[in-house]
C-alpha cells in the first residue's frame, strides 16, 4: 500500500500544477498591501468564517504568539488547554515574550474544554493593581485560547460560543 506522508510540507514537494501556480502568480508587496495573492486569502477567508479581516501569517507558532499578544497585556493569563499547540510546542513564547501566563485546563477526549470548566477558572475581578510601566491601572484580564487539539471535536461552533462575556477574548 502506497503511503502519502503529510506531516508538514517540508517533507512533501508541491506539484506540478502548483510550481506552474507559483510562477504565474501576479506580484506585489504584502508591506505596501498590494500583494493580490496574500488580499484574496485574507479577503477570502474572512468573509468565510464570518471575521471583519483577515491576516496572513507564515507559521503556526508566529500566528499563535500575534492571537496572544493582541488579546492580553503583559500580566494578563490566558486560559488553554493542556495539550494546545501554543502551551505544549510553542517553548511558552506567550510567557516568554507576551508575559502573559497560561491557566491549563484539561483537555476532552475530542480536544475541547468543557464550556463549564473554562467558566470555572476565570477568575473574579482582581483588586490588585497590575500596571505594566506607564500603562497606568490595569487588572488582570484572561483569554481563552480554543483549539481542538487535532482531535476535531467539540461540540458545533462551541469556540464561538466561549467568550466569556466582558471578561476576555476568545482565538
Ligand atoms: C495546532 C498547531 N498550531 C501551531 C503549529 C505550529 O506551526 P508552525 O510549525 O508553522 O509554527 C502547529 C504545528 O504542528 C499546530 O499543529
């Protein structure tokens, strides 16, 4: 049996169609947003999935860490799974370089959180002032970060439905 190994597309090569895809393209300059190839992916996926814009990123890993920075400030907590991409392989980037700190939960078996178990770890209001310099007060906020861990699961659109509300975002 002919087995097709489709872990990552370093260990595939794009085919035909695609090279002739990639040599045809018209060009442009994603920093002057006159790139048409990056536009209409972006365009095109958030009218697909229901968003106000799109925003092309060239890894997972840099995606993840641009969804946590602008959600949380610095001293912000974000609520994740334990087996998410972003706190299990991401060498806690959102830490690291977001200071912002993960509250894991785990997963289901389908690689959802329990709407009721993200509910449970959101905090109540904090008195204590976090101030990152010359931010002035700011009380600590969370975020839910949602993915289904490659197990596809999940409850319908219970990503939509997990914002907590007022209290933080949801990616
Ligand atoms: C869910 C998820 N997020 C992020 C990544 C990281 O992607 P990249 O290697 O493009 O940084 C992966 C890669 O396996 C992933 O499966």
């Amino acid at each position: 049996m002919k087995t097709i190994d489709l872990r990552s597309d370093t260990v595939t090569r794009p085919t035909t169609a695609m090279q002739a895809a990639m040599l045809a393209a018209p060009l442009g300059d994603d920093v002057f947003g006159d790139d048409p190839t990056v536009n209409l992916l972006q365009d095109s996926l958030a009218e697909r999935l229901g968003f106000e814009a799109g925003l092309f990123c060239p890894t997972g890993t840099q995606s993840n860490l641009i969804a946590l920075m602008t959600h949380c400030q610095r001293g912000d907590e974000y609520i994740v799974g334990q087996e998410a991409h972003c706190y299990k392989w991401e060498a806690g980037g959102a830490a690291v370089l977001g200071s912002i700190q993960p509250q894991p939960l785990d997963n289901a078996r389908d690689g959802s959180i329990p709407l009721e178990r993200i509910a449970a770890a959101i905090k109540p209001d904090d008195v204590h002032p976090h101030a990152p310099a010359g931010a002035g007060e700011h009380h600590r906020r969370q975020a839910a970060a949602a993915g289904l861990c490659g197990r596809g699961g999940g409850p319908g659109p219970w990503a939509r439905l997990a914002v907590p509300s007022g209290r933080g975002a949801l990616f």
